[in-house]
C-alpha cells in the first residue's frame, strides 16, 4: 500500500516537472527548411511555425534579415505587434504574412538580390517565455548569367599574338566561363581568369590555323549565355605566295609584249628593207582582205533578207 502510494507521488512529481519544463519552454519556433533558392524575380515563402499555449492576444512576430551584401547591418523586414503590420520601406508591398495568427510564414514578391541574407523569424506571445523563440533561415536569390561581352585585342598578322578576352555582368552562382573554338572542330581553350566575372585566353604566334570562331560561353545552374568571336588571321606566307603569282603573271605578260614589239620591230626592219616583198605581199593580203571584204555584204544581206 506504501509502495503503491510512492508510486502515485513519484507520477505525479513527474508530471508536474513536465508540466513545469512545457510551461517554461512553452513557445517553441521551428523553421522546416534551414535554406532555401528563389530565382529572382520570382516569389517564396518562408516558413516558420510556432507552438504556443497561452492565447494569442500579445503575439509578436519579428523578422530580421541580415543581407549577404551587408551581414553587419540586419535590419527589420516585418513585425506584428499588437496586431499591427509594419514592413521596412525597402520591402513594402512585397512581403506579407501567409497564414497569422497561427503561423509566422513570410512571402516575399519579385525578390530581388538584395532580399538574399540570413533571415531570422522570432516570435513572442507573452507572458509565455520563448526558448527557442528564433529560427534562422538563409535565402540565396539565383541569377541567370547575362549575355557576356566578347572582345579581342592584338595582332591579327601571322606571328602576332591575339587576346581573346570575354567579361560577363551578373549571375548567381557566378556564372563559369569558358572559351571554346568551334571549327574545325571543337576544343576547349585554357583561360585565365582577371577576377571572377571574366576571363581571357591569349593565343601567341597566331598562323592561319588560328582563324575560326571562337565562343565565350557563361553559364551557372539557370542557363547558359554565350558570344562569339569570328577571328581571321591575315597569314603573311599566303600574301607573299600570292605576290610572287602577282611577280610571275607580270613578268610574263611583259615578256609577252616584249617578244611581241620584237615580232612588230622584225618585221617593219624587214619590210623596210624589201619594198617589193611588201607591196606584192601587201597586194595579195589585200586581194584576200577584199574578197573577205566583198563577201561581207551579201553574207549581211542574206542574213537580213
Ligand atoms: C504576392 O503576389 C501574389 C500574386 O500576385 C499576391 O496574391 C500576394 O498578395 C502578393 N503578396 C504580397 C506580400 O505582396
Ligand atoms: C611560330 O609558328 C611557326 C609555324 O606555325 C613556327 O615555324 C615558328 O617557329 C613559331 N615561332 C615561334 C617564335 O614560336
Ligand atoms: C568568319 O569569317 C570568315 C571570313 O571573314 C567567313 O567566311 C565566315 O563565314 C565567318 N563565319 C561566321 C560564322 O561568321
């Protein structure tokens, strides 16, 4: 009987510790995700319950974001306070609460890169105490790589070296760049990187093979931009080939008209010098270029008639 009578003592200390330790650590606030992506522009929710048992009247909510541009600097994103709303100007008709007063869930409309930091939802419904009253949460917001900028500097000239450098302005994550030349086939150029938003390739001793179009491509987990540079090396070897053609067709056509002036000189010394060859070879050239002649009229005639 003594046994049994402990028994019920020690139930019912043990519930009343219980009861104690829920009493005390009452209002507890859990976020269901620790972190979360949201592409920009689009809009997210951020969860974040809590589990009260005193009435609801007092309850106070507040929202802190610490942004990854400024951690050292959190400010207030949105309170409720004695059933008050009060959002911070930079976010004003963009974040709302989802579900009061049961939950404390956020949304936040057109996010913007800025809205990206640690969130931390704390929540008070007093006279209640709140351990753990704050939950903590960190939102990246994912860029898509902007349309990079290609550019090439140097030599273009067989022998020269040429710079191929590519720069692109914005992505989340920061966007991998890459220079490819496509033809005649594909291969892949090692790059050097001038910071995390650009990078070049330099091509020293260019020679024809070098011409081509080469691709600068951008791209993170959202897509992939690219830009292209058409290159056209002006290969030294080929102009000189061309200008020892160019030599080689004067040279020739030059030697055609020598010989031709020495034919003309020939002949007018050798018909100089044999009056009577000429005249009666004259004559016969000019019987024949008659008869040609004579010809001609009736050959226009008939094709007239
Ligand atoms: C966000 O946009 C949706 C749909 O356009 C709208 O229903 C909601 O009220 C907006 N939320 C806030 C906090 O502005
Ligand atoms: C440049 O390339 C040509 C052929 O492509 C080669 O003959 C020459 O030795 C190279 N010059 C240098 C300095 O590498
Ligand atoms: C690149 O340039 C060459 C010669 O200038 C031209 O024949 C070729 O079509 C160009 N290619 C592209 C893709 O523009």
């Amino acid at each position: 009987m003594s046994a049994m009578a402990v028994l019920g003592w020690r139930t019912l200390w043990s519930l009343f510790v219980c009861f104690t330790v829920l009493r005390t650590n009452a209002l507890s606030v859990t976020m269901s995700e620790s972190t979360m992506e949201v592409v920009r522009g689009d809009y997210i929710i951020l969860p974040c319950s809590f589990s009260t048992y005193s009435p609801l009247s007092r309850l106070n909510i507040i929202w802190t974001l610490a942004p990854f541009s400024s951690p050292e600097s959190p400010f207030q994103v949105i309170v409720y306070d004695h059933g008050q709303i009060i959002e911070d100007p930079s976010l004003i008709g963009r974040v709302g609460f989802t579900d009061l007063p049961l939950r404390a869930d956020i949304m936040i409309n057109d996010t913007r890169v800025s809205d990206a930091g640690v969130y931390r939802c704390m929540v008070n419904n007093p006279p209640e105490a709140a351990d753990p009253g704050i939950g903590e949460l960190l939102l990246t917001v994912l860029v898509a790589p902007s349309l990079p900028a290609c550019r090439w500097d140097g030599e273009v000239d067989a022998g020269g070296s040429v710079t191929l450098s590519c720069s692109v302005a914005e992505g989340i994550p920061t966007p991998e760049i890459r220079w490819d030349k496509l033809n005649p086939e594909e291969i892949s150029l090692p790059i050097n990187m001038e910071g995390e938003l650009s990078g070049s390739v330099q091509i020293i001793n260019v020679s024809a093979q070098t011409s081509g179009l080469y691709r600068c491509s951008a791209s993170n987990l959202l897509g992939t931009e690219n830009c292209y540079i058409n290159l056209s090396i002006y290969s030294a070897g080929s102009e000189s080939s061309s200008g020892i053609l160019q030599g080689v067709l004067l040279t020739l056509s030059m030697s055609l008209m020598l010989s031709a002036l020495l034919v003309l000189v020939t002949w007018l010394h050798r018909t100089g010098r044999d009056g009577r060859w000429r005249v009666s070879k004259g004559e016969e050239e000019e019987e024949e270029g008659y008869n040609e002649i004579r010809y001609t009229p009736s050959l226009i005639k008939r094709s007239f008639v």
